[in-house]
C-alpha cells in the first residue's frame, strides 16, 4: 500500500492482485482494490471487483453502491441501474441507494 500512498496506482493495483491471490480474496483486500482501480480511471475493473466484493459479502451496503457508481462511470448504465437496485433491495433504507 505504500506504492498507492506514493501514486503508483499500477505497483499498488498489482500488489492488492497478487494479495488477493494469495490469501483468497479477503473483503478488505478486494474493496481497496475496488477502490485503487476507481481512483485510478479503471472502471470496469472497479465495477468488477465490487462486485466481487458484493459476492463475497452482500451484507456490506456501499460495496452495492461503489459497484453501482463504478458501472455509471464506466458507461454501462443498465447494469448500474440493476446494480442500484439490488442493493436497494437488500438495504431499503440506505440513504445513498435511495
């Protein structure tokens, strides 16, 4: 994480893959990867990996909205839209799903 806080996002992104790897996919590791490839302008490999994350732990609410926002910025606004939605299903309280 050190290469992320310098801005070599490439070093940081490889470093989170190769972490997922290793110690098979913890949710922690996959949201600042989510997060890293977002900050980094690579939103369908974000939109991808929150949804991974989403996979791995629907119980987390911002994990459907990052996957949601990442899926806008990346163009595919159907699949934001369903993204959006499902976890509105799951948390219909959460005010920034609403």
């Amino acid at each position: 994480l050190v290469a992320q806080q310098s801005g070599n996002s490439d070093q940081a992104i490889e470093a989170l893959r190769r972490i997922v790897v290793i110690e098979r996919s913890p949710p922690e590791i996959v949201g600042a990867l989510a997060d890293t490839l977002g900050e980094a302008g690579r939103f369908a490999e974000s939109a991808d990996s929150w949804g991974e994350l989403v996979r791995l732990r629907p119980d987390i609410a911002d994990a459907h909205l990052n996957r949601s926002i990442m899926l806008t910025r990346d163009g595919r606004n159907v699949q934001a839209l369903a993204a959006a939605d499902a976890g509105l299903a799951r948390f219909p309280n959460h005010p920034r799903l609403l």
